[in-house]
C-alpha cells in the first residue's frame, strides 16, 4: 500500500505522541493503515499492537 502524506502525517503524530523507545515509524504507519481499513486483528510478535488495541491472536 502506498503510504501518502496524510498517512504519514498520522503516523509521525502518532509516534511524537507515543513517546515511547522502541516504537518505530513502521509500526505506527501499520497502526493508522489498519484502523482505517477497520481490522481488529494482527497477526504480529511486536506487543505495540496489543498495546494500540489490536487483537494479537498469538498472545
């Protein structure tokens, strides 16, 4: 998916807002992506997805 300025403006907010080490661009970008597509779930081994809300079936 091409990520566009109004994504990547979302997501650089959303990672300044964070404030958080080891929290990456990437996965802020994936957070944004996915709340507007409207998935709930993730299949992922990175916690920042549980810790945004995302069901992680994996846990």
């Amino acid at each position: 998916m091409w990520v566009d300025e109004a994504i990547h403006t979302l997501a650089v907010a959303a990672l300044l807002a964070a404030r958080r080490k080891k929290l990456s661009l990437l996965d802020c970008v994936g957070f944004v992506v996915m709340r507007r597509k409207g998935a709930r779930e993730a299949f992922a081994f990175d916690r920042h997805f549980a810790e945004e809300g995302f069901a992680v079936p994996l846990d």
